[in-house]
C-alpha cells in the first residue's frame, strides 16, 4: 500500500538556520510522483514540488532543495538561510492510482516548522 | 487573485443542524475534491468529482454528502453535524488530463467548522 512517513512532527529553528525536512515513501507502483506541500497558518495548502520516480535530479528553488534519491525511497526538502515566514506545516505527498480509481494524493503526517527571530 | 475560494472561513453550526460549505474556482479544471482535516493531522479525502462523477471514498460517512451543479461550484454538505465533524475543509482542484500523471491539486483556504 502506498505509504508517507515524515517521522519528524516538529521543528524550531532560528532565523538563518538551514533545515532539511524528511520524507520516506513506500509504494508498489514503478511510475509515481511525489509532492510537497505547505501549510501556513492561514490554512491554504500552497503547492511547492513535483517530482516524478524517473527523475531523480535534484531540484533547487531559491532558498529551496529538494533531494529525491529512489534507493532509499526519500524525498527531503531542505530550507536554506530560514525565515520566519517559512514557519508553517510542510506535507509531503504520494499520488495513488488504485485500480479502477481516481488518482488521489496520500499525505504524510505533517512537520510543524518554527523559524524563531 | 484567488483560484480555489472557500467560503465561509469560518462557519459555526449547532449538534444536528444542516450545514452546507462552499467552493468555487476559476481555473476550469475537471476535477475537485473534498478533504477533512482535524486538529494536527494530515489531510483525509472524502470525496471528489470526475466531471460530474461522483467518486465517494469508502469510509467516509454517509452523513457527509455533495453536489456539483457545475465546473466552476461544488458544494459538501452535512446533513447532522456531530461533535466530531468539527474540523477544517479543504477544497481542492486539479485539471486531469490523463490518470496517474500526477496532476497537481491546488487548494482553498479552507473552511473551519465549529459544532456546538
């Protein structure tokens, strides 16, 4: 069954620290995607990656990176030089074509971030 | 300008009574979902929309019910609240061209209900 673990639920850093955010996956699919998103306190589920299984580059978006490495099923994100305004919760995600279904997304458990002044 | 608009932000209903939560968007994408999201917890789907099909996940109550008249409206509605629907719901759309293409969901603010 397609499964998400972000074992880490909370986080506090200072401001300008770097910190690097956990995703293990499981899944029985050889063609998947994996996404993360983030949820600040205003509720709003604000997209961030997508990454599909044959592509395992890394990505880097300004102050965000994301390592995809397929042999030990991870997905991290890493927040370089933080804000206070990346304080927020961060899903990671796995889509989930089941058989005769609808794709649908299965979420992590969530990581609460705190980026102190 | 928002794409996914919920509304109300914040409903309050009493134990029992109806209550309907809206959501509406401007992307004219194909497909939008429902999720229920309690305190400190990953979101959970409860149903989403193929066009106009009807896609309800398997334990998701029957207390819980929804209507698209059309692309651009869907509706969920609670036919009695209970203390423990008291949670954030969160729309969300995608444009889905093709299944297991890992279509992006994009999400509203959320609405949060409160039951008394």
């Amino acid at each position: 069954a397609q499964k998400v673990t972000q074992a880490q639920t909370e986080i506090s850093v200072v401001e300008k620290e770097d910190v690097t955010l956990d995703c293990v996956y499981e899944t029985r699919d050889t063609t998947y995607y994996l996404f993360w998103y983030k949820q600040p306190p205003s509720g709003e589920l604000v997209f961030l990656i997508r990454r599909n299984s044959f592509d395992e580059q890394n990505e880097i978006s300004g102050r965000y990176s994301w390592n995809f490495q397929k042999s030990t099923s991870s997905f991290n994100f890493t927040i370089t030089a933080s804000q206070v305004v990346d304080s927020a919760v961060y899903f990671c995600a796995l889509s989930d074509l089941p058989q005769g279904g609808s794709e649908k997304l299965v979420f992590g458990k969530g990581m609460k971030l705190t980026v102190n002044p | 300008d928002a794409m996914v608009i919920q509304n109300p932000r914040y409903q309050v209903t009493q134990f029992g009574k109806p209550v309907t939560l809206s959501c509406s968007q401007t992307l004219n994408h194909n497909v939008m979902y429902w999720y229920q999201q309690k305190s400190s917890q990953a979101p959970k789907l409860l149903f989403h929309y193929y066009d106009k099909d009807f896609n309800n996940e398997a334990d998701t109550p029957d207390n819980f019910q929804s209507r698209r008249p059309n692309t651009s409206f869907c509706f969920l509605d609670i036919r009695s609240p209970g203390l423990g629907d008291a949670a954030m719901y969160l729309c969300a759309t995608s444009r889905v061209l093709l299944a297991g293409a890992g279509n992006i969901q994009y999400f509203g603010a959320g609405t949060r209900l409160s039951v008394l």
